[in-house]
C-alpha cells in the first residue's frame, strides 16, 4: 500500500508542476494578445466542458455504470454490452463512426478508470461456449467509497 501511495503522491506532485506550467502558457498568451489587441477580452472564449452534457452532469456515465454494475452483481458484462446499455440510458444517437468511437472510448475509459485507480470493478474471462470473453463486474466496495 505505501508503494501505491509514494507513486500517487509523485503522480500529484507531477500534476501540480504541470498545472503551474499550464498556468504560465496561458498568462504569457493573454499577454501577448493583449499586446497585439488591446481590446480583446480574454475571457470572452470562455471555458471548455469537458463532458459537454452526454451523459448527464458531470460524472453521470461513471455513476451510472457503478450502479448498473452493483445492481446485477455478481453477474458480469462485456464492454460492449455496458456501452450498448449506456447508449439506451441516455439517448445517444451515434450516426458517425468517429461519435461511436468517442462514446465507445469514453465507457471504456470509464471501466478502466473503475478497475485500475478505484478498484471497485474487476475482469473477469468468463467462458459461455467456445470464445472466452472479457467482462466486468463489481467488487466489494469499501465502506464510505466515493468516486471524486
């Protein structure tokens, strides 16, 4: 456990440089735009949401997975099942191959995220025929576990 936490805490500390870094591009930027326009508003771009609303407010589509995942467990599911599962709960209409990338990355992302930082899902090879297929399911949450 405390190999774990030395590397989350230098993954933190990388973090916060790099934040710091960030910071300083973006001040030296609206420097330079205010030399170059002085009466352009900076703050007039606004800001980027990252999950843009797809899957409700934020953290609805890891939200969403864990509940679905507790509420089944311990039975299992496939990625795509959970992606096709996800596309229903929140009517999704995915007409573009590159809009069915995007979603299928982000339910993907979401399982890893589950698995490698929380813990609280784990694969499993389950074999129901021939293929062996990879699938997800829940493990006992710690008590007072919150996603952040």
């Amino acid at each position: 456990m405390t190999a774990k936490l030395y590397a989350l805490e230098a993954q933190m500390a990388e973090m916060h440089e790099s934040a710091h870094v960030w910071t300083a591009e973006i001040a030296a930027l609206d420097r330079t735009v205010a030399l170059l326009h002085p009466s352009a508003d900076s703050a007039a771009a606004g800001s980027v949401n990252a999950s843009a609303g797809r899957y409700g407010t934020r953290g609805g589509l890891t939200t969403f997975v864990m509940d679905h995942l507790k509420s089944i467990s311990p039975q299992s599911m496939t990625g795509p099942e959970v992606a096709a599962l996800v596309t229903k709960r929140f009517k999704r209409v995915l007409l573009t191959k590159m809009e069915r990338r995007i979603h299928r990355n982000s339910v993907i992302g979401t399982l890893r995220r589950l698995r490698d930082r929380y813990g609280v899902i784990e694969k499993v090879l389950v074999q129901d025929g021939l293929p062996r297929q990879k699938t997800t399911r829940m493990t006992a949450l710690p008590v007072g576990f919150c996603v952040e």
